[in-house]
C-alpha cells in the first residue's frame, strides 16, 4: 500500500479500535502442561499457545488488510470531493479577478474629489457610489469566501493524510506481529517434532501431554479430525511408499496442529515407531475404529475415553511420511488391512470434506 502524497481520510480509521495483540509467554518454564515428559511437554503446550496466537494474529491481519481496502476506497471518493474544493476555489480566484477588472471599468478606482468633479449631477454622483460600494462588498466577501475554502481544504488535506499514515501504521504492526508469532511458531514445531523423531527411534512414547484445550464447540457427533487443512493423498491411491494402495485420507496441516477425534469413543491404541510413526486408534460405536497416524504427541492414554472434538494429539512427520501431514483411517478391526475410504464414510455421517 502506497498512497500518494495527498490520499484523504476523513473517516476516522476503525482499525484503532482493535486491540494491539500481546503475544502470550511462550517460554515452556513459565507454563508446563502436566503428565509424562517435563519440557517435552512444555513444548507442545508451546506449540498449542502459539498455534492459537498465530490463528488470533492472522485474524487481525486479515480484517487490517480488508479494513484498508474499504478506507482505500473512501479514501479515493474523498480525493475527489478535495479536487471539487479545489476546483472551486480557482473560480473563486477567477470571480476575483473579474470583479477587480469591472470596478477598474467603472471608475472604483478614482478618489472621491475626482468622482465629484466628474459627475454630471448629484443623482450619477450618487449611483456611483453605490457601484461602488456594491463592488468593494462583493470583492470583500469573495475574498473571504476563498480564504475559508482554502483554510478548509488545507484542514480536510492535513487530517487525510495523518488517518492514512494512522491506518498504514497499524497494518505494518500487524503484519509484524503476525511474523513474529509465525517464527516462534516454526521454531517450536520444529523442536516438537525433533522430540517426536527421538521417540520414534527409541520406540517409546513420552506419554499423554495433556494440554488445556479451548472449549469444544461441536454441535454433531462426528467431525473432521482437523479444523483447517488441505486434502492431499486419498484412499486407494498409489504410490511408491505404499506396499499396496494408500489405506486412508491423508490431510495436509503443520506441525503441532491440534488433531480432533473424529467422535466419541475410547482409545485402544496409542504407539510409536514403525511406517505409522507415532499414532493413535479410537474404537467407536458400531463396530468401526479411527486411526490417526504420523503424530508429533499424543494428548490421550489408551483407555481414555473421547469426546467428539477432542484434543487427542498433534500432527505430524513421524514414520513413513514425506511432509506434515495426518493419516487418517476408518477401519472394521484395530488393525491394518481392514480400512474402509474414510470420505463417503464421514459424509454419511454429516461431514463432508472438501
């Protein structure tokens, strides 16, 4: 954004409204999530705060972002109501100049002595004087009529420019923030994943880090098991990491992203090491189990029990995966090899990807 010299607001800027975003501690000494791990837990709990904070500043950013195109465009109606100030007072200099030149014709300019002299009779003496007088008003109150144009045009150019430099301001802050969020947040998943790797190579999981969820806001009994995400590798497609065809829907999210279970039900599962990585498996009602692969933590214990919505762990790089993702699967057993394509599954069940 780079406005000219002169972009007008007049409108005051309703981005000041927003609170200035104060990033939150993320030091893990500050605050540990409780359960097995110390500082491994810390840094997951990290990772959540900063995830959410990052989600938080990116909101800001956006409605900054949306609220300078709507000023952006007040900002060009305005310019031109300011070239119609300006427009007007060259006529008014023009009006000016006109009536200077008529008292000149008229004789406004001669002394009174020269007036008297040069009068026929009393009655043109008279009709003079009022030209004249009528002119010197009309010259007084163009003058004054155009130095309030021009003390009003210069307030209306002052205040534009100093609400755009307002608006521009807080914009930069924002973005700012949310790179500076972003880079905490990159640093931290990386940690977490690295923590991740050493589990899986040891082949012993650190245990639940049980993180303070926000309030699950679920209105159904199934949802995806992540938020936000992309769809990336589908059930039953190939590929050379496969032995097979692809068991499950895989969603494309980073690292530390909170992974939902899908619905209610208790953990039978909860593992590290192998093509899966560090994974989880959920029995449901009906006879059908949810797996949840490639994680960095886990936030559940097997034999918990779930509710739809819930936090039960982080996503991912861990095992036979090539980038952050979560492997999802619906299956008919705990184990691999019974899986069923998780898309028409869900949407029978009111949830549609996409």
């Amino acid at each position: 954004m780079r406005p000219s010299r002169r972009h007008p607001l007049l409108v005051p800027a309703l981005l000041c409204a927003l609170a200035v975003l104060a990033a939150r501690p993320t030091d893990a000494s500050e605050k540990k999530a409780t359960g097995d791990g110390g500082t491994d837990a810390g840094i997951s709990a990290q990772v959540a705060r900063l995830y959410e904070d990052a989600a938080v500043a990116t909101q800001q950013y956006e409605a900054g972002r949306q609220e300078a195109e709507v000023q952006r465009a007040t900002a060009q109606r305005l310019e031109t109501l300011l070239d119609r100030e300006r427009r007007d007072i060259a006529v008014l200099h023009e009006d000016l100049g006109r009536i200077a030149r008529a008292q000149y014709r008229n004789g406004g300019e001669l002394p009174i002595t020269a007036q008297i002299i040069l009068a026929g009779s009393p009655e043109e003496l008279m009709r003079g004087q009022q030209v004249f007088s009528q002119a010197n008003l009309a010259v007084d109150n163009a003058i004054e009529k155009s130095r309030r144009a021009e003390a009003k045009l210069a307030a209306d150019e002052a205040k534009a420019a100093s609400a755009w430099q307002t608006l521009e301001t807080r914009n930069v802050e924002l973005a700012e923030l949310k790179n500076g969020i972003e880079q905490k947040l990159q640093e931290a998943r990386q940690q977490l994943q690295g923590q991740a790797d050493a589990s899986v190579a040891a082949g012993s999981c650190r245990g639940a880090v049980r993180l303070d969820q926000p309030a699950v806001q679920v209105t159904g009994a199934w949802v995806t098991p992540v938020e936000t995400y992309e769809l990336s590798a589908g059930f039953g497609s190939g590929g050379s990491r496969w032995a097979n065809r692809h068991t499950g829907q895989d969603f494309a999210v980073p690292i530390g992203t909170p992974v939902r279970a899908v619905g209610a039900g208790r953990v039978v599962k909860v593992s590290c090491g192998g093509a899966f990585g560090i994974e989880i498996v959920i029995e449901h009602a009906g006879g059908y189990y949810t797996q949840y692969a490639h994680l960095a933590a886990v936030t559940v214990d097997q034999g918990d029990r779930v509710a739809p919505g819930q936090w039960i762990g982080q996503s991912g790089t861990t095992g036979n995966s090539t980038g952050p993702h979560l492997h999802f699967e619906v299956r008919v057993t705990p184990e691999l090899g019974s899986g069923v394509d998780p898309v028409p599954w869900l949407a029978a069940r009111g949830v549609p990807l996409g």
